[in-house]
C-alpha cells in the first residue's frame, strides 16, 4: 500500500531540486517562465537552509520499502509580515492526478506547524498561494484544502488565495 510523507529539505536534495526547477513542466507552472542557473540556485538553496524564511520539504512516496522523492513543498515568510506565508507546491509529473497532493500538504503542514511552535510561535499564521489562473487542477486543489479567493487579485494572470490555521502542536 502507497503512503506519502515529507521530510525537510537538506543539503543533498540540491541537485535534484536544481533538476526540478528546471524541468519544462515546472518552467511552465513558474511565475517567471525562467530557468535558472546552477550559481542561482545553490545560493537560493543554501540560504534557504537556514530556514528562517523558507522552509523547504520533500515530499515522498512510500512503496513498501521503497521511498521514492516526488515532488516539493515550500513555505516562504512574506518579507512584510511574520505571520504570513507563501506556499508553494508541485509533485512531478508521473505522480500529479493521483491524490498524493493532499496527504503531502497535511503531511507537510504539521511538520511545519510543529516547527513553528517549537520555535515559539503561538498565533495563527496564513497562507498564501499564487498559481496561474489557467492551473485548474491547482485552483481546485487549493479550495479542496480549505483556501479561499482573496478578493484583490494584483493580475488576471494570477489568482490569489489564502487560509489562516491555529499554530498548535499535534495532538
Ligand atoms: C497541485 C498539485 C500539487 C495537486 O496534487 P494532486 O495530487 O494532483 O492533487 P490531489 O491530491 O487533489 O489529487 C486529486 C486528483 O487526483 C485524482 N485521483 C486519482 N486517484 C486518486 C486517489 N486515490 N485519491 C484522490 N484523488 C485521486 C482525482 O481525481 C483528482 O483529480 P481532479 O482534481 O481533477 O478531480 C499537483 O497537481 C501538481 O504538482 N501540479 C503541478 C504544480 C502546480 O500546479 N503547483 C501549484 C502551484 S503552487
């Protein structure tokens, strides 16, 4: 039986993140359409190991004893707000359209969660997803979990939603 879990990201998954930056299936779903360079990317990655604003996790499949890294899960701290987060998510492409996207976020969420109250915080944070308004399955993904449209889209080429979520430990 197939589960998923994820795991924070470490040192070694640059390469393979740096693969799937920029594989044309995720330059398509990018805000910029953009590659990016291996310098680029090493020094986003490196930074973002710190994990002060970017918080980074693989999401895994689990085939009996094989675990297989399928895809990402970022939550990035906006730069004007503590309590606010941008998330961002893709599974490669054999593995979108077959229900791992919701176990992954719920997997990832209370990995992060738990993090963030370990660290202190005790207030409820939001978040935030930007996808292109053309991505339905992603559209529709995101209201499955809850997020909701936010009224002032900045572009019709982005649709904009959010959730807010109680920052406590797991049960
Ligand atoms: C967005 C994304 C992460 C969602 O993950 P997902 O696994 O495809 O989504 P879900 O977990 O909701 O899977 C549901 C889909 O799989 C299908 N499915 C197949 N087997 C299933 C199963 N056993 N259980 C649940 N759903 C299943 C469902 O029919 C459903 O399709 P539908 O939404 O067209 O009705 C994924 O599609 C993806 O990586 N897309 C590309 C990147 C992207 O767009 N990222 C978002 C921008 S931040």
């Amino acid at each position: 039986m197939n589960h998923v879990s994820t795991r924070p990201a470490r040192l070694t998954d640059l390469p393979r993140l740096f693969y799937w930056r920029n594989h044309p299936d995720q330059i398509q779903l990018s805000s910029s359409k953009q590659t990016v360079s291996f310098t680029d990317h090493a020094r986003w990655f490196l930074s973002s190991l710190s994990r002060n604003y970017n918080h980074i996790y693989i999401i895994r499949l689990h085939t009996g004893s094989l675990v297989t890294p399928i895809g990402q899960i970022r939550f990035t701290k906006a730069l004007d707000h503590a309590q606010i987060y941008i998330i961002s998510i893709y599974l490669i492409s054999p593995f979108s359209g077959q229900g791992f996207g919701q176990p992954a976020y719920t997997h990832a969420l209370r990995n992060f969660l738990n993090y963030l109250f370990r660290k202190g915080n005790t207030d409820s944070i939001t978040l935030n997803a930007v996808v292109r308004s053309e991505n339905t399955r992603s559209l529709r993904f995101f209201a499955k979990l809850g997020f909701t449209r936010m009224t002032q889209p900045q572009s019709n080429d982005f649709t904009h939603l959010s959730t807010t979520l109680a920052c406590s430990p797991d049960e």
